[in-house]
C-alpha cells in the first residue's frame, strides 16, 4: 500500500504582475504549491522597493504579506543588469526610465540609452530572487540567473518587461520568442523556482509547510 500523497501547500504569490502569477503557477504545480494572487485575497499593495538588493525587496514583499494573512507567502524581485550601463538598471528594472510607464515605454527607454552600443557590446543578464516567508519568520532564498544581449529592437509578443529585447544565449531567441515552457528551462526565475522545487523535499522546508 503507497504512503498517503503529501499536503497540497497552499501559499500565498505577492506580486500584481499576472505574468509573474502565471510563470509561477506553472512552475511550481508540479511541487504540489497551489498559489493564491495577494490582490484576490485583499492585498492589492505592497510595501515599496527600496531595498539595495533583490533579496531585501523580495522579503519585504512576501514578508508583509504573510504577516498580513497569516499565510506562507512569496515574492520576486528581479532586474536586468546591462553591462554597458554599468549593471543598471538592477534593483530599479521596474522603475527604470521613471514611475509609471509601460514595459514598452521601458524598452524605449532602455534601447534608447544603448543606441551608440554596438551588438557584441550590449551583454546582459537577468537576476532573480525568490523569497519563501512564513509567518513565524522563517525565511528561505533562492536566486537564478541567466546571460544574453540585449538586440537592436523587440521580437516575439510573449513574455513581459523586457523580455522582447532580451535574445538568451542559451536559447537562440529572445523570452519574447519564447514559448512558456522553453523560457522557465533557461530563465533566471525558472532556475530559482527550480531550486526552490528541489527544497520542498528536503527536511529545510518542514516550517513553511504549516
């Protein structure tokens, strides 16, 4: 007779971007994670990101949010780093260019700062850092990365942020070209979610299963 199958673990996604909540979702069904949208459950706010790093804004997200619910819950922070902005725009990917523009007003921005940067120049990288937070306090972290260079203009419709002008090397073609599965194999918070689904079977992550 087989063990009974493992709790589905109800956890709580501080994020109100529906790309993240999807890639998320998908991600981390297969780790038996069943994810809530903070905004369906009354969050529709987040603490603002004013941390130095990825891992002190991801905090601060899943952080609030599970004290606020009483719930596990988890949060991102990423950015792109383009070496020839000095690793800009970093912690500030979502804001870059200035509050409240669209992604394509972003890679406007970006494409814009890189015109006199030829191609071979334009290396880049995206940086995520997952935070797992439970409401005692417990804190798990989990990063990713991935390498590429950022093109002359957008392909591909998929994806978000600056996904269009981001081509990976690992792949050919840029997350917007992409299909969903294609980029969580290569991408920065596939490879985070990944480690995060390798914890989940370990002892590390007794205290978040509550």
């Amino acid at each position: 007779m087989s063990g009974a199958a493992p709790p589905v673990l109800r956890w709580v996604l501080a994020t109100q971007n529906p790309g993240k909540v999807r890639e998320f979702a998908s991600a981390l069904a297969d780790g038996g994670v069943r994810l809530a949208a903070a905004a369906d459950l009354g969050i529709d706010a987040f603490p603002p990101e004013t941390g130095a790093t990825y891992e002190e804004n991801a905090l601060g997200k899943a952080g609030y949010v599970a004290a606020r619910l009483g719930r596990v819950a988890l949060a991102d922070d990423s950015g792109l780093e383009v070496d020839a902005l000095g690793g800009a725009p970093g912690v500030r990917s979502a804001r870059f260019g200035g509050p409240g523009l669209t992604d394509g007003e972003r890679i406007a921005h970006l494409l814009d700062r890189l015109k006199h940067v030829p191609l071979p120049q334009r290396t880049a990288r995206f940086v995520s850092v997952v935070v797992v937070a439970a409401p005692d306090g417990a804190v798990a972290v989990f990063e990713g990365r991935t390498e590429g260079v950022i093109l002359l203009g957008p392909r591909g419709d998929d994806g978000f942020g600056y996904d269009p002008v981001f081509r990976s090397t690992e792949l050919g073609v840029t997350f917007g070209e992409a299909t969903l599965a294609e980029k969580q194999r290569v991408s920065h918070r596939g490879r985070a979610l990944a480690r995060l689904r390798a914890w989940l079977a370990t002892p590390a992550a007794a205290p978040f299963r509550g």
